[in-house]
C-alpha cells in the first residue's frame, strides 16, 4: 500500500502544474537532496549521490537534469506533514493581492493549479493565507504543495488507492474522485466531518428517469473552479463540436443553475483561448520583441486572473476544512462567483477579442492593432488596452531611441518601421539603403513623424560613413532618452503631439541642421551649386564666349579627329583669360571636357560637352541621373549658343562686306534678302535665348536658391534641385512632352547653319568677283600710265564674258535664299503651332514674342486659328 500509495503520488505530481519556487539551477537542488540525506544521517548515501551526479553530468545522455533532480527533491519529501489551518477567511480574503510592477518573464511556468482531488481539500498542506497572499502565478512565485494522500483512518482508503491507479497517467491534473460510499461518511483524521459526502452525487428515487444523477450546487462550484483554468471538470466538460463547455445531460440540475453555470464556464472558454494564443506565441522568436511582449502583457492579466482564483480556491479549501454547508450566509456559490467573476470575465473578453484581432501580426502593426482596439467609450476596457499597449509599444520605443540618437538599427525580426537594405553601397546611402517599411508603421505615429524619425537616422549614418565626421551622436542631439519602462512609452505616447512630437523635433532640427553645416562648409555643397550654374548652364558669359572663340577652329573639323587633351588645354587656357581663375581651385579642379559618341558625319561641335566631376557627399544631391540631365541641358544651350555665335558673324560679315559690295550693284536684291532673313533668325535666336536664359534658367535658379536657404534637412535640398532640374528640362522642350516642339527648334537651328554657309558662299563669290574686277581695272590704268592701250578687244571680251557669267549666277543665289527662306519660315510657323497649343503658359506667351508683328500668322492659316481658338478659351474666364 506504501508504494502503490507513493506511486500515485509521483504521477499526480507530474500530471500536475506545479511552479517551483526555486531558479533552475542544477547545483542548488543537488545540494538541497544531500542536506536532505545529511538530515537523515545517511551521509554515505550523500557521497554516493554526489558521485553519480558527476557520472551523470560527464555523460551527458539527459537534457533536462535540472527537472529530473527537482522530481526526485519533490518525491523525497515527506508526503504527510500536517497542513496548517486556516482558522478564520475572513483574515484570509482581507489580504491585500500584490502588484506586479514587471512584466512576466519570457519562459512563463503554467499558474499553480487547484487541489488535486475532492476529499484531500482538507488535508491540502498549503495554508490558505500561503494561497491568499500569492495566488496562482508565474515561475518563482508559488510554493509546491506536498502530497495530500487520503489518511490512513479514513474508511475505504485502500479503495482509494485502487482506484486512484485506474486512473489515467497522462492527465494533465489528477482530480478524479475516488469512489467512497456516500452513505456512510467518515469522521476525518481531524474530528472534522468528511465534506466529499457534500460534493458526491445523489442517486435517483424510484420512479424516476434512470440514467440520471442529481449533483449538488457544491460539486458544481468546484467543477467550475478547475474549468476556470480550462480543465474539464467531472460534471462540466468542454464540447469539442460546439466549442464551449457544457454540463453532461445526464446530469439533472435545475435550469437555473444550468443557465449560470454556463455563463460562468464562459470564463473558462474564454481563458483557454488567451493562453493558447501565448502559449504558442511565447516560444516563437520569429515573433519579435514586439510580440513577446504582447504576450508578456497578456501573462500579466493572466496572472492577476490566477491571483482571484486563488482567493477563490482558499475559500473553498477553507469551507472544507470547516465543515461549511452550501446556503450558509459565508459559504461560496454559483451566484457569487458570478459576481466575483463579472469584472474578471469582462477583461478577458477584451483580452481574447484582442488575440482575435492580433492573429497574424508583428512589430509595429501589431501594436498599431492594439492602439485601434483602444478607442472605446468604456473606460475600464480603454485603461487595459492602453496598458497593454505602453507593454507592446516599449521595444518600438526603444527601437526609435537608438535610431534617432545613435543610428543604430537592431531589428533581428523587422518590426521596426524604418527598414536597411545591407546590399546598398555607401555612394547611394541617402537614397536607398533606409527606407520606411509602412506595414510596420504604428497608427500612432504620423506620417511626418515617420519621416523625420527616417531622416534623424539616416543623417547620422550618413555623416558617420559617408561625410566621415567622427562627432559622436551626443555631441549632435545631447538630449538623448532612452525608454525606462512600459509607463513612460505609455505616457509618452498618449501625448504624441507634445513630449512626442518636442523630442522627434529637437532631434530633427539638431541633426539636420549640423549635417547641412558639414555639407556646405566642409564639402562645399552651395558653391558647387552655382558652378554648375555658372559653366554647364553657361551663366559665366565671358569663359562661355572667349572659349567658344577658341574652340572654333577645333571644332570646325570632324569629330573623330579631336583629341581630349588638346580640348582640355584650351579649356584651361579660357579660365586663365577670364574671370572663371578667381574660383576656388576645389571647383576649378572639378571642370572637364567630355567628347560625346561620335555618329558619322559629326563635327566637334556635335559631340563637345563640359563636365563636372562630383564624388563624395555631394554626389549625394548632384546623382548621375542629375549630371545626365545637366549634359542634355548643356548641350541643348551650347547649340543654342553656337546659333547666337553664327548669327553674330552673318552680321558682321554683313557690315563687313556692305561697303565693299556697293560697285555691284546687281548684288543689291540679293544682299537685300539676306538682311532680311537674317533679321529674322536673329529675332527668333534673340527671343528664344531671353527665354532659356531669363525666363527658364534665372527664375528656376532664383528658385532654387530661395528653397536651398529655407531647408531644413538634405532631403528638402534634393528634392529642390530635382524640381530645377525637371523644371529646366521640360521648358527647355527637352522632355518626351515637348519632343515635336524640340525636332522643330532643331530643325530651325540647321537652317540657319545651312544660310551661314549660303551667305559664304555668296560672300566668296561676290568678293572674288570684286577681287577680279579690282584687278583688271588697276592693270588697265597701269597700262594707260604706261602710255599702252588700257585693253586689248580680246581682254575686253573675256572680262564681259566672266561678268556676264557671275551676274547670270545672281539669280541661282537668290533662288537659293529664296527657297531657304521658304524653308526656314515654314519650320517656324510650324513651331509657333505648336507653341500656341502648348498647355504651358510660358511659351505661350513665347509665340506672342516671337510673332509681335503677327507676319507668320498672315501666312498660316492654322496659327490663326490657333491665335482665335486660344483667345476663344481665355474669353469666358475674363
């Protein structure tokens, strides 16, 4: 009888729930077993002991040796101390239930369990003040009961025992009844009357349905107790199919009764579903801080539920202890657990409607989750989930602290919302190496707020590994605070538009403001700006022009027989003559000459370009996608200022050669065409260059400036220049939008190179015409000085003969201007369409100024109407 007597024990003690109330060290339960065995003045066991402890650990076949010792230290106890009493509940239930300030330990132990069965309640070694005082909870907290094995004088004991070991071995609680007789209750071990004979079912008079058994309201109060902690009871057993716990039908009970213990087993159901959710929760890492401390938050409120069933189970354990009957004035029944239980049940409704709505999520949208399930008008449902979420949103808080005053980003399980991509090279940190991960975003945290806390961050990281500045992050934003404790996240973030929003905002200001410095005084990021103002958008006139007049002749000749160096030396050659050498060597040093790819039939001008080099923390603001567009941007106004640089020479060839060509008269219509259309392209060429360089390039570098001087961080600086860049790209009709408006303008640029080359060839022609004329008349004087015939008849004839020829070649020329002008007039009026049907205003009103005199719209018809379909629309708006 001893040993099957300890054997139920032992399996009562593993099928239990039990929380240790020592660490898990090995080495402290080894040496309480041999105090054990020194107590007991079997020293030579101790030593025996000691030795197999050490095999056991040289060995290493058991993993878990820690668990295996306590079992052993637990089995070793004396399973028949005497419990100590509580004399009055009163005492016990006024106990004061301790707070936790902590949050519950990572590795939560199950909470102690009830009794392990009915009529060992009032044998339970653990007072009930013991119970009161720490309730059922967490690793560390509990005592482990002792055995509570039926006394030996109790009648029927050996039955106990026999039907104890029927029992099954894997229960997770050994709370089965054993079969006593109900007719005869014995007197316990302490003169008390046996309470199980209140519990035990009343058979059925006669004449009564069979098959059914009456159960008192005492077997349902503890049956209801153990579905608290979601363990079927013996009359209340959970029902798989419908999901709920239901009391068997067999079992007769008034409808009253049923009806409230169903609403109490509520409770269970709703428990069972809170722990499973951290049950499985608690031991997958891939969770995140973020989850682990969801879960801890809900081990919390679990805890505080164990601590009342507890005080429940005391009262119950004290009732039996002192024989109290159900329907006494002290005594606990089903409708005082409902009351008792009201407040408890409604907590964990909330609790499990959060784990419902929580399935699946992580970081920061798990707590954006819990801050969405806040906003309620009850207040006590609003206090816990605001609780709650001061536990889950800590670690977001902390994540924040370490990126805003260190940089650093600590995101094993990517919960945070700023997000690194590793693979990124530090010549793109800015641009794409942090990003923000908005499905982690809490709802709490605007989108501005996101986007400062991105850019503190990433400023820091960008001075560190990019700019290489060795300031440490406390000497940029000194105000550094990291998050204590749960309360303050809490705190902090119920007030997200003051002690929030002031900290993100002094960190901002602070770490902008000191990267902007290092940017414009340590790399020169305003002074390059204007460089590239001044030579790849040719705002220094004198260099453009002094180098435009010493590139001539190089770029007169094919592209392919140009040579980089020689370009470069005459590129140093025009900053040593003008006023580009005052510049700072640091920008100087940066000017380059580029050779586009050569196409066939290129000469140098097609394929000359300047350059740029950038490298370092302002390539960070001048990218490659930037320098590209300054390159098409370059050689769009460097055409353009070729064309301005030929019409100058058709002008002053003009001015050169009126003089000289007045003894030819038969030249007046056709110098008298050129004029005019030069005059014409020298308009065009005027009005278009006042509104590339005014209108486009002063007013969008105006711009520029103005938001440079204004911004607050680097990314208001890149974001200006990218907007003076498209903007400089599609007014200069250099986008996909304006791609008929810019093959026009080209074509109107070849027309004028095709009348320079007209007009030398005519100029040629005319003067070597002069030339020859000059010549025979100075040898026809010299030859009547000389007293000679100043012609022979023949001299004459072929000197009229040559005349004739040049003169019948007049109307060839002015046949050729005339159909260059047709041209050349055509391609404008057809570019002025599409300027009139622009939707930008600006060249719009460039049509106007092109056409003041409206001399192309009296020869096309389509511009008319264009003109009447335009001022048709603006009619109604004035």
């Amino acid at each position: 009888a001893e040993v099957a007597h300890q054997f139920q024990y032992a399996v009562r003690v593993i099928g239990s729930n039990y929380a240790p109330t020592i660490e898990r060290d090995e080495f402290l339960v080894s040496e309480k077993i041999k105090k054990e065995f020194v107590k007991q003045r079997r020293e030579a066991d101790a030593a025996l002991f000691s030795e197999l402890h050490r095999k056991l650990q040289s060995q290493g076949v058991l993993k878990n040796r820690w668990s295996i010792l306590y079992l052993l230290l637990s089995l070793c106890e004396d399973p028949r101390k005497p419990a100590t009493r509580v004399a009055n509940y009163a005492t016990l239930f006024a106990q004061a239930l301790p707070r936790d300030a902590h949050s519950t330990p990572y590795y939560c132990a199950r909470p102690q369990s009830l009794p392990l069965s009915y009529p060992d309640r009032n044998l339970c070694t653990q007072s009930g003040g013991s119970m009161g005082s720490s309730g059922v909870s967490s690793l560390g907290i509990y005592a482990m009961n002792g055995p509570t094995p039926t006394p030996q004088s109790l009648p029927g004991g050996s039955q106990v025992v026999g039907d104890s070991l029927r029992q099954q071995l894997g229960a997770r609680l050994a709370w089965n009844l054993p079969s006593a007789s109900p007719s005869a209750p014995a007197p316990t071990s302490r003169g008390l009357p046996n309470t199980a004979g209140r519990s035990a079912p009343r058979q059925r008079r006669d004449g009564e349905a069979s098959g059914t058994v009456e159960i008192s309201e005492a077997a349902l109060v503890r049956d209801i107790l153990y579905v608290f902690q979601g363990i079927d009871g013996k009359f209340i057993k959970m029902c798989s199919p419908e999901n709920c716990y239901k009391i068997d039908a067999k079992i007769a009970i008034s409808k009253s009764l049923r009806d409230i213990t169903s609403r109490l087993a509520e409770l269970g159901w709703l428990h069972n579903k809170v722990r499973k959710y951290t049950d499985q929760r608690s031991l997958d890492r891939a969770f995140g801080l973020v989850g682990q401390s969801f879960c801890a938050a809900l081990h919390q409120e679990l805890k505080e539920y164990y601590r009342l069933l507890s005080v429940l189970h005391s009262q119950l354990q004290v009732e039996d202890d002192q024989g109290v009957n159900v329907g006494v004035e002290s005594s606990l029944t089903l409708r005082r657990l409902l009351v008792w239980t009201y407040d408890p049940k409604i907590r964990l409704k909330t609790l499990a409607a959060l784990v419902d709505y929580c399935q699946g999520r992580k970081g920061g949208e798990l707590a954006s989750t819990v801050h969405a399930y806040g906003k309620t008008g009850d207040p006590n449902m609003r206090a816990l989930v605001q609780h709650i979420l001061g536990l889950v949103s800590h670690p977001i808080l902390n994540f924040l602290y370490r990126w805003i005053y260190d940089g650093e980003l600590e995101d094993t399980y990517h919960e945070f919302f700023v997000a690194s991509d590793p693979t990124v090279k530090t010549d793109r940190l800015w641009h794409d190496k942090y990003t923000l991960r908005k499905s982690m975003m809490p709802s709490f945290i605007t989108m501005d707020q996101a986007r400062k806390v991105l850019l503190i961050g990433k400023s820091i990281n960008f001075l560190h590994q990019v700019c290489h500045d060795r300031t440490p992050p406390g000497k940029i934003t000194p105000t550094s605070k990291s998050a204590d404790s749960p309360k303050d996240a809490a705190e902090l973030f119920t007030d997200l538009e003051g002690a929030f929003q002031g900290r993100i905002d002094a960190a901002y200001f602070e770490t902008s403001k000191y990267l902007l410095d290092v940017l414009n005084k340590n790399y020169l990021l305003l002074e390059h700006m204007q460089a590239m103002r001044r030579y790849l958008l040719l705002g220094q006139g004198d260099f453009i022009r002094h180098l435009m007049d010493l590139l001539k002749p190089e770029l007169a000749r094919p592209a392919t027989t140009l040579y980089q160096h020689n370009l470069t030396g005459i590129l140093e050659t025009a900053v040593r003559a003008t006023n580009a050498q005052f510049d700072s060597p640091e920008i100087l040093k940066r000017l380059d000459v580029r050779l586009l790819e050569v196409s066939p039939g290129d000469t140098g001008w097609d394929v000359f370009s300047l350059d740029y080099h950038v490298e370092g923390p302002i390539a960070t603001v001048f990218t490659r996608e930037c320098m590209s567009h300054y390159l098409r941007v370059f050689n769009f106004l460097w055409r353009a200022k070729r064309m301005e640089y030929i019409l100058t020479d058709i002008w002053k060839g003009q001015m050169c050669n009126a003089k000289l060509l007045k003894g030819m008269p038969e030249l007046s219509g056709v110098l008298h065409q050129c004029h005019i259309l030069a005059s014409e392209m020298v308009h065009f060429i005027h009005q278009m260059q006042y509104y590339i360089t005014f209108e486009v390039l002063e007013c969008s570098c105006d711009e520029l400036w103005n938001k440079v001087q204004q911004a607050q961080d680097l990314d208001h600086i890149i974001a200006a220049h990218e907007v003076f860049l498209d903007t400089i790209i599609s007014r200069c009709l250099l986008d996909t939008n304006s791609r008929a408006l810019l093959n026009q303008l080209r074509a109107i640029f070849d027309q004028i190179i095709e009348f320079q080359n007209a007009q030398d060839a005519l100029y040629r022609a005319a003067l070597e015409e002069l030339q020859l004329r000059l010549q025979f008349e100075e040898k026809k004087r010299q030859r009547e000085t000389e007293g000679e015939w100043g012609v022979t008849a023949a001299q004459e004839e072929e000197e009229k003969k040559r005349v004739q020829e040049f003169q019948d070649a007049i109307p060839k020329m002015r046949s050729q201007l005339r159909i260059l002008t047709h041209f050349y007039q055509g391609i404008v009026q057809q570019f002025l369409v599409l300027l009139m049907t622009s939707s930008d205003e600006s060249l719009q009103f460039l049509s106007f100024r092109l056409d003041f005199n409206e001399h192309y719209k009296a020869r096309e018809p389509r511009l008319r109407a264009s003109l009447g379909a335009t001022r048709g629309r603006r009619n109604p708006s004035m």
